[in-house]
C-alpha cells in the first residue's frame, strides 16, 4: 500500500486527536485502552506517533460510531 504525505504528515488527525484528548484529561495510555476497549489494537507509542504525525491512520481504525469511547480518536473534532 502507498502511504502518501500531506504537508510531510502522514494524516491530518494528529493534532485534533492530541486537543481532544488533553481537553478530555486523558493520557495517550488511557486513549489507547479506550480504543483498544473498541477493537483497535493500538498502543500508547502509536497514539504518540499518530498526533506527532509520523503514523498512518487506515479507515478501519475509525470508529463508526459518536457513541463509540473510542470516538476521540478521530471523529471528535470539539
């Protein structure tokens, strides 16, 4: 698969994933065990990786629903 970048990111999550997360107190560990808790096998360094934007995010690892708690990841743009 081409892992393309944008403005040399390789998402555009990354910084809204880390605001909704601070805003919410939670640290990349509890953000981890909520979307691991969703079926995402995803660990604190990846969480790290991704708001820092140097980890690709794939369509399947965002959640589908609001009501998910994993929801913050990438569909919580508050």
């Amino acid at each position: 698969m081409k892992i393309y970048d944008y403005n040399g990111k390789k998402n555009i999550c990354g910084e809204r994933i880390r605001e909704a997360r601070l805003k919410q107190r939670l640290s990349q560990s509890d953000l981890a065990a909520r979307v691991q808790v969703e079926g995402v096998i995803m660990e604190r360094d990846s969480i790290s990786r991704v708001e820092i934007g140097t980890r690709f995010v794939p369509d399947y690892e965002i959640p589908n629903s609001q009501k998910s708690s994993a929801y913050l990841f990438c569909g919580f743009w508050a």
